[in-house]
C-alpha cells in the first residue's frame, strides 16, 4: 500500500505493471480516419494516367447527368464508396457518399442539382463497375 | 455538357475512398 500511494505521489517513477494487481492502462487507439463521419477502409488519389483518367469522365458522366437518377432508392443510407473532388482555386470540395446498397448518392459542399438522388438501374451497374476497378467485387452493405 | 458543379471538374483533383458502409 505504500508502494502504491508512492507511484501515486510521483507518477512515473514507478513502472506501471511492477505492482501486483494492477492492470496497464490501455494503449490509445488511434482514431479511424472517416469521411463525412463514416470509416474509411482505403483510399486513392486519381492520378493523371489513362485508366484514372477514365474513371473520373464516368464519374463525371454519371453525375453530371439528370438521367442517371430516379426516385427509385432504398429507405437506407450505408455508403461503400465516397468520392471528394477539389478544384483548383476553390476551396470547397465537391464531396460525394454513394451506397449501392441502398441505390442513392448524397452530395456535400454544393446544392443537389436534381429532384430525384436514387439511381437507375444503368448507373448502379456502371457505379459498380467503377468500384470493382478500384477494389474488386463490392461487398454486402456497400 | 455536364451538369454543375460536375462541369467545373477537368483540372479537380479527385479522391475515391473505400467506405465501411453497413458494419457486418
């Protein structure tokens, strides 16, 4: 006891773990880096080559087209895929959540062009496409 | 053409990530 009340008088000086009984404190877990609050498993910056390059026209393709989307969605929101574009001399990023699961997208740091943020059928498959490119077959809740 | 602000993106570094989505 006097052991103890020694390393509480002058923490430090005595070796967490040298007194019986006592349990290590837990080591910090690093926070998880998310985007917009969800968990980030991985992420790729485009870079300037042809197959980048493609992918980003049918990102753009696809989101710059009112007739990529439907009121067709999922009464869920899980996003498997995010996508954040910032131009040059524009602070603000074009930031994109998209669930396949539950066929919609939701954008951030602009206004949503369109009435409707469900997919179609064709733009689903083509998002699916896209994610398998980058990461192999989309998972389950994705 | 593209709709804004999709049509702004040419020179937009672009970043796609990998989100968890439903936990299993």
């Amino acid at each position: 006891a006097a052991l103890q009340g020694l390393q509480q008088a002058l923490p430090g000086i005595i070796p967490p773990g040298l007194i019986p009984g006592q349990t290590a404190a837990a080591p910090v877990q690093p926070a998880q880096p998310r985007f917009k609050n969800f968990v980030i498993l991985s992420q790729r910056q485009l870079t300037g080559d042809d197959v980048d390059e493609d992918l980003k026209d049918d990102i753009l393709d696809i989101f710059g087209d009112e007739d990529s989307f439907s009121a067709e969605r999922g009464n869920c929101f899980y996003p498997g895929l995010g996508i954040s574009m910032v131009r040059p001399g524009n602070p603000t990023p074009v930031d994109l959540l998209i669930s396949l699961s539950c066929n919609q997208a939701m954008g951030d740091g602009f206004r949503w062009p369109y009435p409707a943020n469900g997919f179609t059928s064709e733009t689903h498959q083509k998002l699916t496409k896209i994610y398998e490119k980058l990461w192999g077959p989309v998972p389950p809740g994705a | 053409a593209r709709t804004a602000p999709f049509d702004e993106m040419d020179k937009a570094q672009v970043t796609v990530l990998r989100l968890q989505g439903q936990e299993p």
